[in-house]
C-alpha cells in the first residue's frame, strides 16, 4: 500500500484462508485510498489457481505478482512500469534482495538485449531466475494468442509458466535496482525435501516448458533443453541428502552428457555436476555442507 506508483489496482484473492488473515487484511486496507479489490475462493484452490483468478479480474496494462510473505521498496511497481512504457517492453524485471532476518544480499539480475537471448541463456541455461515476484508482464502476453494459465493443482515449480511468456515478449528491459525481498527464514533447515507431490509437480511443469519449446522458433532448442533439465535437478545436489543424490541420477539422464557445455553457469557448479555423474557423492555432499553452513550462515549473511 505504501507504493509510489498510484495508477495500480491491488487484487487480493483469498484461497479459503482458515486463519483470521483476511480480517486482518481488511483493517490494514481501511487505513489507506487505494483501488482495491478482494476475491474469495469457497474453497482452498491453491496459489495456480489463486493467480488465475487474479489474472480473470486485473484490468491494467501490466501484471505484477506478489507473494504474501515478502515485501516491496516503495518505488518498485513505478519503477518497473516506467522502465516498461519508457522502452515499450513487454516484460520488465528488477535485481532483488535476499532477507535473512539480521542481513540481506543483494541479487544482481544480467542484462538482455532481447526475449529470446533471455530466455536462453537467463531461464533455461540458469543464469536468471524465472521466478514471477521480480517481473511485470504486460497483460496481453497472458492471453494472445491464446490463453496462458498457471498449472493449477501443481503448485511446485508453478513459475515456470513465466518462460512461457516471456518467448511471447516482443521486448525487454531491466531496471538496475533490488526492489523486492525474498524472505529466507529457514536457514537452519541443512537438507531441503521434497514430497511426492512436489516431484511430480515439478516433472508435469518441465513437461510443459519442453512442449513449449517443442513449438519455439529457434536455433540450438535441444542444447537448452538439456541445460534446462540439469538445472531442474541441480537443487538435489545441493541438500546434503544420499537419498536425492539418487534422484538427480534417476531424473532426465540424457541431460549429464551437456554438463560441461553450459558456459554461464560458475565452473564450481559444473564440477558439481560432474562429480555427481561420476558417482563421487561424498564430494557433492561435502559442498552442499559448505555453501549451507558456511557461505550462507556467515559470509552472505554478513553482506
């Protein structure tokens, strides 16, 4: 609410929340004169279909999504739209934080001359995030030529869907500023799991960004596909678990053999990789402890 930018709707959808939030929601919004609207789902949809229901009823020019645990610099929504209608770009993103409680870390985002050079080389080759929270979409690329829907009912890896729009985009521009923090709270948690749900939301997602593809106009498509895939996976060898090394050899094996041509990823995460397809898992296990309890807890955090 404290956003500089005025000419913004704020839609806020209610998934059967069980708690007193929307209650809570209500009396922060009476303190302020903004274009509001809440939507309430009878019953709890989850966050796909939480942003869907957003996307029926937003009316701007641009679409921006929030998540509901982390927050904004106060110029970010302007900031963003600016950078947009200044370039007539159809897909604007900004650098961002990283909050531990006591301390944060700036993320810086590359710099792209066009969509496709994004998408390549940022979201699938995995030099930049394809997260929704640090990107405004203009909103016909949602819906021409056709429609374009987060997965609902596969909450994990649901951001994938912002690949898919921005192989739409004409244009697109950074904004060379942190404007959004991302809570990190759960710096104690050293092996990060996964359901078999989670896993199986996460293979239906990639099955959808590799039809995407299928369908692509451009060049070295099965080069970036494999890289795609071995960044998927790549979390698992970062969990100090045995038991997800094993995933990472089990899902997409026809990956491993384009480990070494990926040349925007750290060499240190390459070796990684390679030791992974090697079998030397206690090396990996030995990394992941580091990066964990060494670089995260005490260098990121002093920055």
């Amino acid at each position: 609410m404290e956003q500089t930018f005025r000419d913004v709707e704020f839609i806020f959808v209610d998934d059967a929340s069980p708690d007193e939030s929307a209650d809570i929601l209500r009396k922060v919004l009476a303190e302020y004169d903004r274009d509001v609207r809440i939507v309430k789902h009878e019953f709890n949809l989850g966050l796909p279909r939480a942003r869907n229901t957003g996307l029926d009823y937003a009316k701007g020019d641009y679409i921006y999504h929030c998540d509901s645990d982390d927050w904004l610099e106060p110029t970010m929504l302007e900031d963003l739209y600016l950078a947009a209608s200044n370039s007539e770009a159809d897909f604007a993103y900004c650098e961002f934080y990283i909050d531990f409680g006591d301390s944060r870390r700036h993320m810086p985002t590359p710099d792209y001359p066009d969509a496709e050079t994004m998408v390549k080389e940022g979201f699938l080759a995995g030099k930049m995030k394809y997260n929704v929270w640090n990107k405004l979409v203009r909103r016909e690329l949602y819906f021409e030529p056709s429609p374009i829907r987060f997965p609902e009912g596969h909450s994990m890896g649901e951001d994938m869907t912002m690949i898919a729009l921005a192989m739409r985009a004409k244009g697109v521009v950074r904004v060379q500023k942190p404007l959004y923090h991302y809570m990190r709270t759960n710096l104690g948690a050293f092996t990060n799991t996964f359901s078999e749900r989670h896993l199986d939301d996460i293979r239906i997602n990639v099955d959808s960004v590799m039809a995407w593809l299928d369908d692509w106009n451009t060049s070295e498509i099965e080069l970036y596909k494999a890289l795609f895939k071995l960044n998927v996976k790549l979390p698992f060898l970062f969990s100090g678990s045995f038991k997800q090394y094993r995933l990472w050899h089990n899902w997409y094996p026809e990956a491993n053999a384009y480990i070494g041509c990926n040349t925007f990823l750290p060499r240190r995460t390459l070796l990684v990789q390679q030791c992974a397809r090697l079998h030397l898992y206690p090396l990996v296990w030995l990394y992941a402890f580091t990066v964990n309890h060494l670089y995260y807890r005490f260098i990121s955090r002093a920055r």
